[in-house]
C-alpha cells in the first residue's frame, strides 16, 4: 500500500465527501430503511461512524501519541443504539467536522510514530500501524454496510437480474 499515512489521509478524506453526497441526494426513506429487522439503516451507520469519530479514533490517535492507554468502545452503549434526532445533511455535516479534525490530528503523525503501542483493554499491544489499517477498515465497513443497506428495495425489485444479487441481499429471518 506505499506509504501508510498518506494512504489513510487519503482514503480517510473520502468518506465524510461520500456521505454528504447521499445525504443531499438520496430520499430520507432511503436513507432510514433498514436492510432488516434488527439492522442498522444507512443513517445509523453514518450515526456510528460520527459516533466513533468523536470518541474513539481521534481519541486513540491522541493516546498513541501520547503514551497513554486505550479504553474500550461499546457501539451499542453510543447513540447508534439511540433513535437518531438529526436529519441526513446535517448528520453527514458534523460527521465531516469531525473527521476534518481527526485528519489535522492525523496529519501530524511520522512515520516514526507509527511503531508506537498501547495497551487496549480487550486486545492487548496494539501498535498505531495497527489503529490506522482498524481505522480505513472500519470506515469502509459501514459505507458499504449502509449502501448495502440501501441496495434492498432495488434488490427485491430487480425481477430475474436478482440472481446477480444474492451475495448482497439481506435475508430477513422470519
């Protein structure tokens, strides 16, 4: 992957531009059907997504540089598990504050940083070098999750083609 930071940087400064593009295109029901009972909509996970950029990246990256110790996240303890109060844009708009922070922080990182550990509370040593690939990983794991989640309606109605989307379709266990 070349140079690891500027690779996160990079691919780190393309998820908040995403996001407030569904946000400001797609329809709201869109956005807020879940894929199935039980499962996070594509709101909820832009909802995650903020969730953890304010208190666990920024917050882990300022750790690492810092010496310090990680704590551990619960998803389902942040508001991802709560009703969502605020609309797409402006969710989509305080997710890339947020990240626009986190990328200042980031960007003061070296490479020699990158060899710098942590204790986390459930896994143990874990380096920074770790945290960045765990960082680009997630992200990208809930932009998909949400389009996913967003595919389900065209999906169902895309008559004898739906074959051609079996590895994507969400089975809702009845």
């Amino acid at each position: 992957m070349g140079d690891l930071l500027q690779s996160v940087q990079r691919i780190l400064a393309t998820t908040p531009a995403r996001w407030l593009s569904l946000a400001e295109t797609l329809p709201v029901e869109l956005l807020t059907r879940p894929p199935a009972p039980e499962e996070w909509s594509a709101l909820e996970c832009l909802q995650h997504l903020l969730d953890t950029e304010q208190v666990v990246f920024s917050t882990r990256l300022q750790a690492f540089m810092a010496s310090r110790d990680l704590e551990a996240f619960d998803p389902n303890t942040r508001s991802a598990a709560l009703p969502i109060s605020r609309g797409p844009a402006e969710l989509a708009a305080a997710f890339a504050e947020c990240r626009a922070a986190s990328l200042v922080t980031l960007n003061q990182v070296t490479p020699a940083d990158l060899s710098r550990t942590a204790h986390h509370p459930e896994l143990g040593e874990v380096s920074l070098t770790q945290m960045l690939h765990q960082w680009i990983a997630h992200d990208l794991m809930h932009t998909v999750q949400a389009e996913r989640a967003m595919m389900q309606p065209f999906i169902t109605g895309s008559g004898p083609w739906r074959v051609y989307f079996a590895d994507h379709e969400v089975k809702s266990e009845v």
